[in-house]
C-alpha cells in the first residue's frame, strides 16, 4: 500500500521534508513514533474503538435514488462521511494523531485552523484525551467564524488569534509553529490535512484511508463489483487521499478529484491548484503550487473556505504526474447548484465543500449508462454553510431554485 513513498516522506519528486532546522529533529522523532505504531495492534485497536464509539463509524454508503433516475444515467453513491460526529472526515484523523500524541507521551496539543472545522476537530479529540489545546486561527478568521471559535472554547481549547501579515490561515500556520518549536518536548503538533513536511501526508492519508476501505467493502456487498468512480473535492486533499488509498492498486477504477475554480480562472479567483498551478515549495513540502509573480504562494478564492489553500498534497501530485487520477473542477456557482439539488432530492444537505465533488458527478453522470457506478465522498454536512447560504439569497445573489424528482 505505501510503495509509492520512499521512507523519506517523497512521493515520487514530491513532498519530502524541506523543514527549518529546528523542526526536523522533532518531525523525524513523529516519523519513527509513526512508524512505530502505524500496524501495532494495540494502536489500531484503540484507533478503531474511538473512530466507531466516539464518531460513529463505519459511516453508510448510500444510493443517491432521486437524483440518479432524474439524471437518467450512472448510479451515484455518497460515501456518508458527513455523519461522522463533528460532521466531516476530519475527526478520522485527529483521532489518529491524537492516540499517536498520547503514546509519545505528549500533554499538549497545537493546531492550526482556518474556517474552525480543523479546530472543532482538534478541540474535540483533545478534551475526549484530557489533553491541554491550544488552536492558532488568523484574527480576521476568528472575527468570520465566531461560532466555530466559541465552540472551541466550550471544549475547553484556548484560541490565538494570530495578528500578522494578512492574519488568515498562513500566519496561523506560522505562528503556531513558532509556539510549537518552543515546546516540542510536551506539544504535539496536529495537522489537519494531507500536507506539510513528512511524515504528515503519508500519517494523514493513513489515518483517513478508513474511508476508502469501507467503501469498497460496501459497494462489493451493494453491487458485487468495484466502481467505476471515485470522486472528491480536494482542499489539501486529505478526505479525496482517503477515499482512492484503497483504489489506487485497481487500475479499472478512475479517480476523480475536483478543485474550486471559485469565481473564475483568472489569478486570485480560485484554488485549482493541481489544475492550474505548478511545481512549488511551500510549508515545508514540494508539490503543485499556485504562485504570484513573485513566486510566492498566490492569493486564493473558493466560496467553501475549506478548499481556499495554494498548494496541495504531495501524493495528488505524483497521481496526476502518472495519470492515476485526474483533476478537474467545479466553481462556486455549480457547488451553490449542487447544495440545493442534494437538500431538494434526496434530503441532505451537503458541506459546500463536498458540493464540489458531487457536482462533477452530476455533470457526467447522465452521459454514462445506467449500470456504471459513481462514488462520490461526501467529506462533510453543510449545518456549517447554512448562515453563508441564507445570507446570499437575502442579497438577491440568486433564488431558492425548486428541483422536480
Ligand atoms: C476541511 C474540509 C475539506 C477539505 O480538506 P481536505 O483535506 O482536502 O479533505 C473538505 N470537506 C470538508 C467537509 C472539510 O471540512
């Protein structure tokens, strides 16, 4: 399964640990706790006892009815990850780190957030742990997202607001490693996706590779085969690494992801970073980039504030560069469609993030026969995205449009 990476964290010429001096002692001190651990029974055992009894796992794997007879083409499957306690897949992860924390023998976690989901996460796994928290969040960010900051603190986390620059996600990043550094001997520090220096990508991908596992095993029960697709949107792409772990081996599946085109392709727009971007290092890791004219890591746009980040995961990379997968995108208006053509059909109100996956499938389903077979992941609920949504539509940006089954 992880032949595709060399024990140094490259996933072909990607990735890797291109880290300060002082953090690499500290990262390769997690790598060994990884390696440690990563098949030890007991970890796994205690892992799999929190994914099932504290986020309710395994999540379903459901047949879209509604929405693939009105399309008239291909079967479309949501992977539910969006009922996983907390309402997104980021919780497969922080469980794992966090257990990983624990047997280090760590008392404190850091992370960083940007829209909070990470943070909500963190902040959950850490009071389950009885583990001091303290999450770093740009001061604009904490001003946008309230709500997520107060959740925080409810589960007994302390919030930073990080002041400079452009205070968003970059200057929490960097703020929080600064505090980490400082206090590598008892913090832990958890990352939220599948970037950064190794050994993160590959600990993140393995943490969330739960989600593919389960969905082959259900979709070989449902339809007695593999599917044609996999499909997910891709932020740093931690949930779509997690949904085609399993798959990458089985040729005859393609991988689909989908990035926000946002508002348009123009610079500043978007987050298309595999589609349009190009190699680059940043935050400690090569993968595809996108850059401003300096070289530096480009201002970026989505509607859906989990996909707003300039670089990606090293493994997308190597994926696209063997043609393994593809990457395609959706914009904000086609993710907007899509939330309110899943609520409409089928009940469920999607995370705006996954909108993005869903819609690609609903663009190409109706032009596929009706025995190929679709998994979309949907990564998260959308209770998150509802006060943005209600405000859009008490602008006038557009109508509550009325789907017929
Ligand atoms: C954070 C988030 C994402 C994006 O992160 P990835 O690492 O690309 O998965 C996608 N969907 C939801 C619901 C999220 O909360």
């Amino acid at each position: 399964m992880t032949a595709n990476v060399t024990a140094d964290g490259f996933f072909g010429e990607y990735g890797g640990q291109y880290a300060p001096p002082p953090l690499v002692p500290i990262l390769n001190e997690l790598a060994a706790a990884f390696e440690k651990y990563r098949n030890d029974p007991e970890f796994l055992e205690e892992y799999n006892y929190y994914v099932k009894h504290f986020s309710g796992r395994e999540t379903p794997l459901y047949l879209c009815s509604n929405l693939t007879e009105k399309l008239g083409g291909a079967k479309i499957y949501l992977k539910r990850e969006d009922l996983n306690h907390l309402g997104a897949h980021k919780v497969n992860n922080t469980i794992g780190q966090i257990l990983l924390a624990k047997r280090m023998g760590k008392k404190k976690i850091i992370a960083e957030t940007g829209a909070g989901q990470h943070g909500v996460a963190t902040a959950a796994t850490a009071a389950l742990m009885g583990m001091e928290c303290t999450i770093y969040m740009g001061a604009v960010d904490v001003e946008r997202q309230k709500l997520n900051v107060f959740r925080m603190q409810m589960m007994g986390a302390k919030v930073v607001a990080a002041q400079s620059g452009q205070r968003t996600l970059k200057e929490a990043v960097d703020e929080a490693l600064i505090a980490f550094v400082e206090e590598a001997d008892t913090a832990f520090y958890l990352l939220g996706s599948a970037v950064g220096p190794h050994p993160y990508p590959l600990m993140v991908r393995e943490f969330q590779a739960i989600v593919g596992r389960e969905a082959k095993q259900q979709i070989l029960e449902a339809e007695g085969r593999l599917p044609d697709y996999c499909i997910a949107c891709v932020g740093g792409g931690s949930n779509a690494i997690g949904l085609f772990a399993d798959f990458i081996e089985d040729k005859e599946v393609k991988l689909v992801g989908v990035e926000p085109s946002g508002r348009g392709l123009d610079y500043g727009d978007h987050a298309a970073t595999l589609c349009l971007g190009e190699p680059g290092i940043m935050h400690g890791f090569n993968s595809y980039m996108l850059k401003d004219d300096k070289g530096e890591p480009a201002e970026v746009y989505s509607i859906s504030a989990g996909l707003d980040y300039p670089s990606v995961g090293p493994e997308h990379a190597q994926l696209k560069d063997l043609g393994r997968a593809e990457y395609v995108y959706a914009s904000d208006k086609e993710a907007v469609d899509t939330f309110f053509m899943l609520s409409q059909m089928e009940g469920i109100i999607p995370a705006l993030e996954s909108s993005h996956a869903l819609a690609h499938a609903i663009r190409i389903a109706p032009e596929l026969s009706k025995d190929t077979i679709i998994i979309v992941n949907l990564s998260g609920r959308g209770d998150k995205d509802v006060a943005q949504i209600e405000q859009m539509v008490a602008n006038g940006d557009f109508e509550l449009p009325h789907y017929k089954k």
